[in-house]
C-alpha cells in the first residue's frame, strides 16, 4: 500500500505541474497577442536572446558540418560513394543538426538566463512589486521574452545552416581534396525548399519552448538561492528534453509520406 500511496503522489503532483504549465502557456499565448505591446522590451529581448547567442550557434554549426563531412567521407568511401557527401552534410545540416544543436545551445544559454533572472525577481518580490503598480507580469515579463525566441530563432538557424555548410566545405576542400567548384554544385542542386523550410519551423517551436520554460521555471521558483538555482536546472533540462521530443514528433508530420 505504502507503494502505491507513493505512485499515487508522483501521478497526482505530474497532473498538478502539467496543469500548472498549461495555464502559464495559455496566459504567455493570450498575452503576446493582446495589447498593449511593450516593444522597447520585445526589442532588448530580441539583442538579448538572438544577436548574443549567435557567436556559440555559429560555432557550433560550424565545427558540426565539419565533423559530420568527416564522418560521411570515411564512411562513404567504403562504398566508393564519396559524391554523397556533400549532399549528406546539407541535408543533415539544414533538416536536423541545425535546428536542434542550435536549440539545444540556445536552451543552455537562454532558458537558464530567463529562469535565473525571473526567479530573482521572484524572490526578492519584484514580480510582485510590478502586480501592486498595475502592470501585468505576463504582459511586460513573459510575453516579450517568448515572443522574441519565435522570431529570434528561425534566424539564428538560417544562419547556423550556412555555417554548417560552409564548415563541411572548408574540410571537404582542405582536408579531402574535393573540387570546390562541384562541392558547391552538389551542395546547390540537393538543397531542398521544404528541408530548409521544415527547420526554420522546428526552430520556431523550439524558440517558443526555450522561452516559455525559462519564464515558467523561474515565474514560479521559491525559496530564495537555491529556489532560483533549482529553477535554472529545470529550465534547462526541461528545455532540451522538449525540444528532442518535439523535434521527432515534428519530423514524423513534416516528412510524412
């Protein structure tokens, strides 16, 4: 029975946060699109979370296209089909790598940042400061912040997926004596519109997950350092796992056949 009462908790306290995040959601959602729109902050959010996050998704992108023409290189050759690789490189790059290593980055950089400086607003009571001056949380804090990764994100991506590609060129170029001229002319002719497009959707949502795990962890964080500190943890961890979730569910709808 003592088992069971314990099953009986972990169930009954998921169904509570579940329907705790649901309600966030639903207030962050009506918010963004409801004026009035606080666009001074929309913008800081905006330099904050796409312009300072780009150095580390340029890296990343970068070194992952030139590891990933390393891989398909030695694995190809095998099978004397070395031609693929920069087909391979630009389709992993613009349909998975790109979208998902570039939000995950994003997760560790953003999300944390997001629950760490709401969750000290929270306990040091500005959030509550702000209720008492008639000024909605949601409206000046979360809204901004969500809105900011949507738009934010697909950029950093598109961004990420020229970098990408031109880190599996450079190696394919310097290091496995491939033609420049056809790399590029196979890069060009197996980019694909709806590869491209379906990551720049994936990185929409992953945005909209970052921000609103970051908002949600550090909007309902208590019991002051280390309150704050278990929230940044949970905004990460939860960030990433949504977004591998939400990556594989996107992918089976976007490439259905």
């Amino acid at each position: 029975m003592n088992f069971l009462a314990v099953i009986g908790r972990v169930v009954i306290a998921t169904l509570a946060e579940i329907g705790k995040l649901s309600k966030f959601t639903w207030a962050a959602v009506t918010h963004i699109v409801r004026p009035p729109f606080f666009l001074r902050m929309l913008l800081q959010q905006m330099l904050r979370i796409g312009y300072f996050s780009l150095p580390v998704v340029a890296l990343t992108a970068f070194f992952t296209g030139g590891a990933l023409a390393l891989q398909i290189h030695y694995g190809s050759s095998e099978f004397n089909s070395e031609s693929l690789v920069a087909t391979v490189v630009a389709l992993g790059i613009t349909r998975e790598l790109g979208p998902v290593l570039g939000g995950l980055m994003v997760a560790g950089r953003v999300s944390a940042a997001i629950a760490a400086e709401l969750g000290t607003m929270r306990v040091t009571e500005q959030i509550d400061a702000l209720t008492t001056l008639s000024t909605n949380p949601y409206k000046y804090l979360v809204a901004p912040r969500i809105a900011a990764a949507v738009i934010t994100l697909p950029l950093l991506v598109f961004v990420a997926d020229i970098i990408g590609i031109m880190g599996g060129y450079v190696v394919a170029t310097a290091s496995l004596d491939f033609n420049a001229g056809v790399y590029l002319k196979n890069t060009i002719n197996y980019i694909q519109d709806n590869g491209v497009t379906s990551g720049l959707i994936k990185a929409a949502v992953f945005g909209f997950i970052i921000a609103l795990m970051g908002c949600f962890h550090g909007f309902n964080s208590k019991g002051g350092a280390q309150g704050v500190g278990r929230a940044t943890t949970n905004a990460v961890v939860s960030a990433s796992i949504l977004i591998l979730a939400a990556n594989y569910v996107m992918t089976s709808l976007l490439f259905a056949k």
